[in-house]
C-alpha cells in the first residue's frame, strides 16, 4: 500500500517535470491519517496540504518538530478566529480572501515574528457562491496587503469553475500574476493539474490522484 502512494506521486512527477521541473506538488492530505502519509514523508516529500486547522494540528505538530524542511499549505476557507492556530504551523496560506483575514494575519505575524507565504484567492469566475477577491478589486487589496499590512504575497490561487473552461480560467490567472510581477501562481488539481501546468502554475494541489479517494 505504501508503495502505491509513492508510485503515485511520482507518475505525477514525471508528467509535471516534463513541461516545467520547478513546480511543486502539494500532497492535500485532508482526511487521511499519518499512516497513509508517512511514506511519502519517509521518501522526501516536503509539500502537503490541509484545510481544517483542528485537524492540521492533531496532524502535524510533532511531524514538523521532527522534520524541519517539510513545508504544510492551508489550502481551505480560514476563519479569522483560527489564524492563531495556523501561525506558524502553516509555511503557506493559499487562501486569503478578505481584508479582514488579511489584518488578522497582519497583526499575528508581528506578535509570533513570523511570516507565512501567502497566495491571494481570486474568484476568477465571479461566482457568488465561491470565496475570493473579485478581479476588479485586486490591485486595491494586493496594494493593502504589500504596503499597509506587510504580509508577504507570493501569487495568487484559484478554482476555477466547474464549467470546462478551466484552461481560459487558467490563462487569465497567469496573466493577472505576470501583470502584478508576482512569482508564485497556485493552481490545478488532480482533474487539471497538467492543464494548470502548461499555463504557468507553480504550485499544484494534489489529494485522491496521490492517496485514493476519500471516504
């Protein structure tokens, strides 16, 4: 069983590196236990993601005590009452969607000295049902966060909408990042990541195409 997750993840590795060796795979690991984990720990992975913060931290605690280089990614909607728990145990938040968010994140990072890496969801297909700062909006907020808050903005992430365009939606993204010479650009899953890939994605998240599905 250990060796599927392994296995796994290196098919993704081969496609990936054959169209750009610097992107990264986050293992999204949202539901599965340590034991799924661990060999993929134990090989060298160093990128995984959550999106509960009670369950990151039952999770991930001691792992990262024990391994310095690994890198957690909060990749799910954070309530601003759980940033306390999410600072420092995440190296990178993929979802800052509000200014709200972004002062509470501002304000903690100055108290524990310590700075995350930070992506700007953007709610690139303006759907009201879906979380992100609206393109319009964005040269406002990404100023605020830069110059008012001191928050280090890497790129900008998305989710497309589920509506077959996700190649447009991608398009649109690398040039939104390119335009704010941002060098992170998180995007794709495990239905489009090569697609996300070809378009300029640095970053990638990755769940059942590493684990399995979900129960």
């Amino acid at each position: 069983m250990e060796h599927e997750t392994i296995n796994n993840l290196n098919l993704i590795k081969n496609e990936v590196e054959l169209k750009n060796s610097k992107v990264k795979i986050v293992a999204v690991t949202k539901t599965f236990d340590l034991e799924k984990i661990q060999p993929l720990i134990n090989y060298g992975h160093l990128h995984y993601g959550e999106n509960k913060i009670q369950e990151a931290v039952k999770k991930w605690i001691d792992v990262k005590k024990k391994n310095k280089d690994l890198k957690l990614h909060f990749i799910g909607k954070l309530q601003t009452n759980k940033v306390k728990f999410a600072l420092p145990l995440f190296d990178f938040i993929h979802s800052l969607d509000s200014l709200k968010l972004a002062n509470k994140i501002s304000s903690l990072q100055s108290k524990i000295n310590f700075k995350p890496n930070i992506f700007i969801q953007v709610n690139i297909g303006e759907e009201k049902q879906k979380n992100g700062v609206l393109i319009n909006e964005l040269n406002f907020f990404l100023k605020e966060c830069i110059e008012n808050l001191d928050l280090n903005i890497v790129g900008l992430m998305c989710i497309p909408p589920n509506d077959g365009k996700s190649i447009e939606h991608f398009k649109k993204m690398k040039i939104l990042n390119d335009d704010r010479r941002l060098k992170e650009l998180s995007m794709g899953m495990s239905s489009d990541y090569l697609e996300a890939v070809n378009q300029g994605a640095t970053f990638v998240r990755i769940g059942s195409k590493i684990f399995g599905e979900r129960n």
